[in-house]
C-alpha cells in the first residue's frame, strides 16, 4: 500500500496529458523557505505556469526552509494578505 503512489505514476502521465494545455485562471501563491533546497523560485513558477497556471506568483521567506507556516508565521500570513489584495 505504501508504494502505490509509485504505482500511479503512469496513470498520472497520462491524465496530465489528456489535460494538457488546459488553462487554470484561478491565482495561485507558491511560497517557498529560502533555506529550502532544490531548484530556484522562479523554476517552479515556470513550471506551475507550463502546468497551466495562469496567473501564479511566488515569493521567498526568509529564514525558513520546507514548513515556512511553522517556522515563519508571521511572514507566511503578511504574504498571504499582500496576495490577496
């Protein structure tokens, strides 16, 4: 049962191409720790909009990595309200 998210993995792929090209208009806020490994910001905004996210944006926390709500609330919540504006 633990390894059938390994399993979908080929279904997945094909979902994602029936949907290819399908336009999600809804905003999107990706934030992201700067001590978090892994690529840069702005390759994942590239990706979620190649997903088809239209309008994505994403912003840095300082001083947080992976759990940025548990290790910066307050920065994590003055984001939120900055997007929603």
């Amino acid at each position: 049962m633990g390894f059938d998210w390994y399993r979908a993995f080929q279904q997945d792929e094909k979902n994602n191409i029936a949907v290819e090209r399908q336009i999600v208009a809804t905003p999107v806020l990706y934030l992201r720790g700067d001590k978090d490994p892994g690529l840069g910001l702005e390759r994942y905004l590239e990706g979620l909009r190649h997903g088809g996210l239209y309008d994505v944006r994403g912003e840095t926390i300082a001083d947080s990595g992976h759990f940025a709500p548990d290790e910066q609330p307050e920065e994590v919540a003055w984001a939120l309200e900055r997007f929603l504006e």
